[in-house]
C-alpha cells in the first residue's frame, strides 16, 4: 500500500512539497484546501484586482497538471486534526486517514485591536477571498486608506490608485521601511509614493476606524478612520497591511507544539511523529541567519516545500539557508537585495544615479568582503551575488567585471562605469 | 453600504477617472454606429449626394446592426474599471474619419477624391494620433497594463468580435470583391501618382493603410514602453523599415519603371522571389537591367547568407521583431491583443505541425518549380505563372491577411507567425538549434506572478522556465522583449551569448538556492 500523505494548504509551500514528493515516490498525496481548488501565486492577486491579469492567469499549473499527476485535490475546509487517529477532519464532517501529514496553511493578516476593525470594507489581503471582497468593497469609493508601511502596505496604494482611488498611506515609522533602508533609500521610495498621487503620512499610526456618518448610529461599514495625530479621513475602504503571523488555529486544537507558528526542526519534523509544517505557518525551534525564526517569503516558502518534499521521499537532509534573497516592486522602482544589508549606512557604500531613479548600496565587513547588496532600478545578477557574498568577495573583484553582476536588459544606460566610480573610492 | 457609495455618476467623478460601468462604453459605441447608420440609411432613402444609394443602404444597415449588438451586448455585459478620456475630442475626430471612409465607400470617394481623402484617411490619422498623444503624453514612464484584461475590445468582448469582424471583412472584400471598395482607392490616386507615377490600386490603398496603422499604432508603442530602451529602438526600426523599405521604396521603383520589390521581405516568406522564370524572378528580371539582377541576388543573398548568419547571432529576433512587417504590424497595431494569444498545450501542438508543414510544402514546391523549370515544363507542363503566384498569393492572403491580421482581437497579433509563417518555421529551427539566443531568467528571483506568460504573444508559458530558473529557447520566440518587461521583478533578459551552456539554468552553485532550483 503506497504511502498517503496528506497536505493542508495549496500555497506554495504546500504544493511543492507535493511536486518534490512526487517526482521521486509514488505515494498517494492529496492536497486539501478550502480557499482554491488549485494552486495559484499569491503574489500576483494584486495584479489580478489591477487588470493585469485574470484569475485564470494565476495559476502556474494547468488544471491537468495536477491529475496528469495523480495528485488528489480536495477544495474542503479542514477542520481538525486527530494525531491520535492520524485523520483530517473535513467540515463536511468526512475524515481522511493519513500516514504521513503537512501543515502548510500559510499566515493571515494581524490587526492591532483597533476599535472598528471589524467593521464592513476594512481587510487585509491575503487570499483570493480578500480579493474578492476587496473588489466589492472598492466599487464606487472615492478615498482610501492604507494602514502599514511595508511591502504588502504600498502594493495596496498602487493597487487602489489604479483605479484613481485616492489614497493616504499611513506609516508609523519616520520613513518608508527605515527599519530596512537608509534615509536615502527611503526617500527614493518616498519619491515613488507622492509621483503616483498618494497621500503619504509617517510618523503615523491608526487610532480607530468609524462608521457614523451622520451621527445618527453606525452603518457597520467604514466611513472614515482617526489617526494617532488626532485627524479623522473620510474613506470608503481600509487596507490593513501591518503584518502577518503563522495561521496555525489547526495545530493549536491539536497536540501539535506551537509558539508563534507550528515549532518544527530543520528537517520540518513537529513534536508529532509523522506531522509536519513548512512555509508562512512554520516555525524553526532554532534561529535562522537573521536571527528569527519565521521566514514569511515566497521564496523561503518554495525552498522550504522544496526541501520537505525531498524529505518526504526519503532523503536525509535539512532545510539549508541560502543567501538570502528577497525582492520588491515599489509602484514603478524595481528592488533587489542579496545577503544582509543593515539598515543603517555605516558598513555600506551607496551610490545613486543623478536622477535619483536608480541606487545600489553595497554593505561590506571591515576586511572589505562584500555582505549585501541593495538594488533600486537595477537588476543583480542572482547567482554571481549569491557566491561573491557567500565567498566574502572583495569589493575590487566585483568592480573588476561589475558588467558580470548586473542583469540589465539590452541597451540600458550605462551605469557601469559610474557604479565602479563610487564602489572602488572607498 | 449606503447608496451613494454605488451610484456615483460621471458627472461627479469627472473625466480623466477610472469608473465602474457596465454599459458606458457599449452606450456610446452604440450612439456613434447607430447614428451613423441612421445618416446612411437616410442619405441611401433620398438618394442624397455624395454617396449613392446601394453601398450606403448597405453601410447603413450593416451600422444599424451594429449598434444593436453593441446595444444588447451593452444590457449583459458585466461590470469593469475604465479609464475615461480626459477630451472627447480625439475620439470625435477619429469618429469622423471613420465615418469619412464609409462616406467614401459608399461613394463620395470617386467623387470627390481630395477632400475625401482628407475627410477619411486624414482625419482617422490625425484623430488616431491625437487620441494616442492624449492618453499617454502624461503618463510617467513605466509600465501601464491597467486594466488591459478586463476591457471589452480587448478581451473578446462583444466590441472585440465586432471588430474582428470588421477586419476581417475589410481583408475579404479587399482581396475577392476590390472593386466595392473603389470609394476608398480612388481618394488614394494623388498620393499614388506623386509616389508611383500610377493611379492606386487596392494594394497601393491596403499598403497605405498598413503603413499608417504601423506608424500611428507605433507612437502609442513607444509611449506605452518608453521606459525600456530595447522597445524604443526596436519600434522605431519597424515603422522605418515599414515605411522605407516596405513602402516608399517599392514605390519609386514603380515610378522609375522597375519591379516593385520589397527589400525587407525574402524567401520562403515571400517565396516568389526565389521561384524560376515567370514563376518568380522571371518577373523581376523581365525589365532587363541590373537593377533586376541586383534584386534577386539581394533576394539569395538574404535568404541563404544573411538570414542564417543573423540568426545565429541574434536568434530570429533580427527579422521576426526588427524587420519584418507581419511583426511590424503585430507589435504596434497587435500591442493591445497580445494577451488574447492561444495558450494552451493543443494550440502548440498544432502549431507545431501547422507551421513546419508549411515550411515543407514550400520548400518542396519551390524545389519542384526549379526542377520543373529545368525539365522545361516537365512537371507542371501548361500551368502559368501567373497562376502559380496567384494561387501562392492567396495563400499567404488567407493566412497572413484574412486570418492573421483581422483575427487580431480574437486570436491575437500572430497567428500567421505561429500557424503559417514558413520563415517564422526556419528561423524557429535555427534559433533552436544554433543560435546564441536565449532569455536568461535571474536565478530564484521569479514569483510565479504569470506576468510574462500573459503577454507573450506567441503563446509561450515563459512563467514555466523562470520559475525553475531555466532559460528560454523555443523556436517561436520572436524575441520581443515584453516578456522582459511586463516581469516585475526583472527575472527575464534576452541576450545573446555563447552557445555552450546555452540550455542549463543558471550556473550550478552548491547549497545555493540558485544550484537547487536547476534541478526543478
């Protein structure tokens, strides 16, 4: 009898582990999830709601790929785990019998306990249901507001301005991300934000969101919120953009051991022999390179399912750090980044074009080996980064033939000169 | 929710704002074609000056049935964000240059050729233009596909099939029914004897047309990719190639009494000009003189020399999107419908068997037609050459004109490059097999979003290799570069380089995210 084992979750932790275990097993792998039937990249809901794309275009896989496969789909909510009788329970109240169980269920969106958060037109976006709603809720508006100044906060703005929604962008910090950036890499970004027409706020948090319009009791959905600056902004919608955390309620109900998201090892093995978890709800009993221990990336998410897939099917390995990589898009300004680069600007080289449209800042260690690198507007050559950091190049091998760590498409302005300028004066 | 939320008018919002409606756009279409048709119908009844009354009781009607399909397509049609002109009047002067074609059509041209002329074809370019330089002039540079999947026109919405309709009708009636359409020809007569030295033909108005459609539509490609260097040079080169080499010139030749050869097209795509005797070169050479020579060198020359050795540097990129004016007309004119490409396994299936069948047959008549004129006539005996070119050119008619061109909002601009082409098919081959070619992906940086794989016109799954960071080198990519560009995370770049390692993913790197992704 082939093995079974059972995946909860279709994101792409989830489904990668499914493929990995199938190109090397013949185990029976059935993949439930309520929120779709198949597969589809979260990443590109927001350009889904922009018109970039239809449903049907977020969907890496044709719906053949998956019988073709002989993977088993099930669009059922799983509502419980029995570890004692290895079974999911199914809301429809069907169990399914498991040898072998992973919890890849991602993360959900965290509000902050603001009174009205959960009032009509205000959400997060996370899944193809936040998408949906969020396009009922935005017909017809005519502001927005957006609370959180991160990466999923100013994917909201773009999207709301795509449908000329005026928008006011709530950030707590001084400046866009400057837990992350420099002063100057925040201001390039601050740049992006007002060319496109938002009403960018630092310095500000959401007190409260209301829905009394007219004083005469609410209507249970928004009509406007307050700010921690005391000012009230009418709007139609609000997009809570400040953070995720691992949805781990299954586990939790379970004699599954969890913290912030399910504790597994790097081999994504739980306290439950034969269950385990991977991606956005996981959580490393040891810290990774950064010191945390959740990694909510896509991509950390593909190599973690990656990695458990080959587990699965036998392998004796462990979840092993890459360089790590993450990139963005910030309305039109492109970003790259390999390794670590510190938020602060000592320990980095920076340099920026004359337009202000284009930087690179370069963290090094006191030997001058290179540690990270940021890219605006420019495109870095994944594999030639990821070993000049995980070497500890120096920076004058890279400058030597920087033509060879840039991806520039052809006939782009020449920076390579002007990059090599700046990287070998210091 | 209250009320007010759902029902905002246009007069509140404004022009220049997106704005949620289902029939606003059906509505106005709806009131331009019906009462142009009413206009029609009414001059055909009263048998009005300028035009008479049979094609413009046939115009008429065709407009008023029209306005009706707009209209009840209007009344189901679902809801969807649309960006409202900021000026109605670049649409009303286009409007009025359309409808200065029919008024020709339906007779005013051979009327009054000069002012119809400028009434129709001057006004529609003019009006085209403005609309372009409107809608885009402002914008920051920077891609713009908002709201591109969910308009009507171009999502085979009931306005996307009547269109189709219209081209396809305009390629019909222009290749089997010329004559119907002598309204417009005739307006072309002074341009065509300052050019030519001759009166217009229906190839002379088609080619007019075809160059402005590449021109115009171009501008609007420019604007739409100016952010991308790679696009600007490359649009620029298709509309002076259309222009130079596939319009004024052949041209001018005919005004010095030479044959009106293409420079920019060769065999097998355009195969008459490496097909024996009256089959082919015999044409071209029948002025004497060495400028026919010189043109059927330059034919063999670009077709067995440079052909292959561009392809080998550049991928088929060289021709497919920088010369010639099948992707001329589909990168400028096809931008809008790139998305509506077939995607599907059975579709690549198809055209896989579809356009190397076509490359076979041509290569094996042309082999034929050589050795038949070796025998002298010993194969094909009577059969003229004028019929074999006929036959050939309604081939390529049905192909690349009928299905490939008016098809565009339906099936998307390269339908003929993908199913008919048999040089799409050969450079295809070559760019496979020995090229330097390839769209490298950028090790593990692809999100899957599917970007790429929606845009690319020639239906390729691009998303499938960038997310295994794995290069792209298929025979019927024609190296357009919005894949390149619609990627946004930068994953995609089209390059030339050696062709050792050309079909691995990116270097192979232990522990490295990058290393294990190769094995995808």
């Amino acid at each position: 009898m082939p093995d079974r084992v059972v995946i909860i979750g279709n994101g792409i932790a989830g489904v990668t582990a499914a493929r990995f275990l199938r190109k090397a097993s013949d185990a029976r792998i059935t993949v439930v999830s309520a929120e779709t039937k198949y597969h589809f990249a979260r990443t590109a809901l927001m350009y889904a709601y922009m018109g970039h794309l239809n449903r049907r275009d977020l969907k890496p896989y044709e719906d053949a790929f998956w019988s073709k496969n002989r993977f088993e789909i099930r669009q059922e909510y799983a509502a419980h785990v029995d570890t004692e009788a290895c079974e999911v329970q199914l809301a429809s109240g069907e169990r399914i019998g498991y040898d072998r169980l992973v919890l890849a269920t991602g993360s959900r969106p965290v509000r902050y306990d603001w009174p009205g958060q959960h009032l009509g037109g205000v959400q997060g976006l996370y899944s193809m249901q936040d998408l949906d709603t969020m396009e009922q809720s935005t017909k017809g508006i005519r502001r927005a507001v957006v609370v959180g100044g991160g990466l999923i906060g100013i994917e909201l703005a773009e999207m709301l301005r795509s449908r000329h929604i005026d928008v006011t962008f709530l950030v707590r910090e001084a400046a866009y991300m400057e837990f992350a950036f420099s002063p100057e890499e925040s201001a390039m970004i601050h740049r992006q934000i007002e060319a496109h027409g938002v009403d960018l706020r630092l310095n500000t948090e959401l007190d409260r969101i209301e829905d009394d319009v007219s004083g005469q009791g609410g209507s249970g959905h928004v009509s406007s919120v307050r700010t921690s600056s005391g000012e009230r902004i009418e709007c139609g919608f609000v997009g809570i953009a400040t953070g995720v955390a691992p949805r781990i309620e299954l586990a939790k109900a379970s004699s599954i051991e969890t913290d912030l998201g399910i504790l597994v090892e790097r081999h994504f093995s739980t306290n439950v022999p034969n269950v385990y978890a991977a991606g956005d709800c996981a959580q490393f009993r040891t810290p990774l390179a950064h010191g945390g221990t959740v990694e909510q990336l896509w991509y950390s998410a593909r190599r973690q399912g990656k990695t458990l897939g080959r587990i699965l099917a036998g392998e004796s390995i462990e979840y092993e750090e890459p360089v790590f990589y993450n990139s963005a898009k910030f309305f039109d300004l492109e970003f790259q980044t390999y390794g670590r680069v510190p938020a602060q600007a000592e320990g980095t080289i920076l340099w920026e074009n004359e337009r202000g449209n284009r930087a690179l800042r370069l963290a090094v260690d006191d030997a001058g080996a290179v540690l990270g690198v940021n890219g605006f507007g420019i495109r870095l050559d994944h594999a030639r980064w990821a070993t000049a950091i995980r070497e500890g190049h120096p920076v004058d091998r890279i400058t030597e033939s920087i033509d060879e760590y840039l991806f520039n498409p052809e006939f782009d302005s020449r920076i390579s000169r002007d990059l090599t300028r700046t990287l070998s004066a210091t | 929710m209250t009320e007010a939320d759902h029902s905002i008018s246009i007069a509140d919002l404004g022009r220049g704002e997106a704005w949620i409606d289902a029939g606003y756009v059906y509505r106005r279409v709806a009131i331009w074609l019906g009462g142009a048709g009413t206009v029609f119908l009414v001059l055909a009844l009263f048998s009005l000056p300028p035009v008479r009354p049979l094609p413009a009781a046939v115009i008429g009607i065709l407009l008023l049935t029209a306005a009706a399909t707009a209209t009840i397509a209007g009344r189901r049609s679902g809801s969807f964000p649309i960006e409202i002109p900021r000026s109605r009047w670049p649409g009303v002067v286009t409007g009025l240059g359309v409808l200065g074609l029919l008024v020709s059509v339906a007779g005013a041209g051979q009327s009054y050729p000069v002012p119809m002329f400028w009434a129709g074809t001057g006004l529609l370019t003019l009006g085209g233009t403005w609309m372009i330089v409107a809608r885009y002039s402002g914008a920051k540079p920077g891609l713009d596909n908002d709201g591109v999947k969910r308009g009507d026109t171009t999502n085979r919405g009931a306005l996307g099939w009547m269109l189709a309709i219209a081209m396809t009708g305009f390629y019909v009636i222009l290749y089997w029914y010329p004559s119907a359409l002598e309204g417009i020809t005739r307006t072309m007569d002074p341009l065509a004897y300052a050019i030519s030295g001759q009166p217009a033909t229906q190839w002379f108005m088609y080619g007019t047309f075809y160059t402005l459609a590449i021109l115009v539509m171009g501008v609007r490609a420019l604007y739409r990719y100016r952010h991308s260097r790679y696009h600007v040079i490359r649009t620029l080169v298709l509309m002076t190639v259309q222009l130079v080499l596939a319009y004024v010139i052949p041209q001018i030749l005919v005004l010095f009494n030479q044959p009106e050869f293409y420079f920019s097209y060769f065999w097998p795509l355009k195969w008459t000009y490496l097909w024996p005797a009256d089959f082919g070169i015999g044409w071209i050479l029948s002025g004497g003189g060495d400028v026919g020579v010189f043109m059927v060198l330059w034919g063999a020359i670009m077709s067995f020399v440079a052909t292959p050795i561009l392809t080998y540097f550049y991928g088929k990129r060289w021709y497919c999107s920088w010369v010639c004016g099948c992707g001329g007309l589909a990168e400028t004119a096809g931008d809008p419908f790139r998305h509506l490409a077939p995607r599907s396994l059975d579709s690549w299936r198809l055209e896989r068997w579809l356009v190397h069948g076509s490359l076979a047959f041509i290569v094996a008549l042309t082999a034929l037609l050589w050795i038949n004129s070796a025998l002298e006539g010993g194969i094909f005996g009577g059969f003229s050459g004028a019929a074999a070119r006929a036959y050939g050119f309604l081939f390529g008619a049905v192909w690349a004109g009928v299905i490939g061109v008016g098809f565009y909002p339906v099936l998307g601009s390269r339908i003929w490059c993908r199913y008919g082409c048999p040089m799409a098919a050969i450079l295809g081959l070559q760019q496979r097999f020995f090229s330097r070619f390839r769209i490298t992906t950028n090790g593990g940086q692809c999100i899957s979003c599917g970007n790429c794989s929606a845009y690319c016109e020639m239906g390729i799954d691009v998303r499938w290799y960038a997310q295994r960071g794995q290069n792209i080198i298929r025979a019927s990519c024609v190296g357009c570069g919005v894949c390149a560009t619609v990627c946004p995370r930068g994953v995609l770049k089209l390059e030339n380089g050696p062709r050792d390692g050309r079909f691995n993913g990116p270097v192979l790197i232990e522990r490295d995210d990058v290393g294990v992704l190769s094995q995808d």
